[in-house]
C-alpha cells in the first residue's frame, strides 16, 4: 500500500486501489489511471479505521469494496428494463415465422461473402413485406443495395 503522492501519473505496476473521500473517480481519472485502477470513496467524513476496524482480511475487503470508474453504469441484467414489445407481422414465409417477424419501422442489414445470396434475400423478403404488411399499412419499402453490376439491380428491381 502507498500513498498518492508516491504514484506518477500514467505509471502504476498492478492493480491501484485509490481510497478518497468523495471525489475517488475524478482523481483516478485525473491520475491517467482509469484503464487499470479501482477507487473507494469513504464518503466526506468517511473513515479507513473505522472501515476495517475488526475486519480479519483488510486488505481483502479493500480489494472487494474497490470498484472501477464505470462502476456507476453497471447493473445486473435482472434490474435492466424490457421495453414493451410492438406488434408485429409474419414475415410471409411460414419456414420463417418462428425466426423473422416484423416490426415498422425496421433497418435491416447484413453482410457476407461475395455471392452468397444476400442481396436476393432482401429482395424476397422486401417484395413480401411490401406486398402484404406494405399493403395493409400502406406503407412503402426501400431497397438499397451496393451492387457492383447496376444492370442487375435494373433488372431484378
């Protein structure tokens, strides 16, 4: 265990445990030690005795109280909320309902090799959406699509 003013900024061998008093963040970032240094706050009045008093494994309890600069961001996944599913629309291909549904407005994109069949995929799946989600919204769709041949894209649109 050292004291701050024994660490030069950016350099620290191992893992850095910062102990502050409210302001533990700003000064590991301030250090240039955020990518591998944890803080504890003690609080303004806060104090290490009264914190490890009686504890078998101070150190041990440091380490486990430590936490790192984006601590505050992270929850478990059970406390995430999940948003309200919209409705959505088969996809007009009974093989593919239990994978693809819709849902307006959608982005779709995907990527693969050279002449793998993506872009007559899209283009399946966009002419159904169109002719039956497309028809019942009145909603139009856009096919955009990086051809190296534009005949093809003349012909096949």
């Amino acid at each position: 265990m050292r004291h701050v003013s024994e660490l030069r900024p950016g350099v620290a061998d191992g893992d850095v445990v910062l102990i502050a008093r409210g302001d533990g963040r700003d000064l590991l970032i301030g250090m240039n030690l955020a990518a591998t240094g944890r803080f504890l706050d003690l609080g303004a009045d806060g104090s290490l005795e009264t914190l490890i008093q009686g504890h078998p494994e101070p150190l041990g309890l440091l380490d486990e109280m430590a936490h790192d600069i984006f601590w505050h961001e992270e929850r478990p996944l059970s406390a995430w909320t999940v948003p309200e599913q919209s409705k959505t629309e088969p996809c007009g291909y009974d093989f593919l309902h239990p994978y693809l549904r819709w849902w307006c407005p959608e982005l779709v994109a995907n990527a693969g090799p050279y002449g793998c069949g993506k872009s007559t995929l899209n283009r399946l799946l966009a002419y159904r959406w169109a002719d039956t989600v497309g028809r019942k919204q009145n909603a139009r769709v856009s096919i955009v699509g990086w051809e190296d041949k534009i005949h093809t894209i003349k012909r096949q649109a």
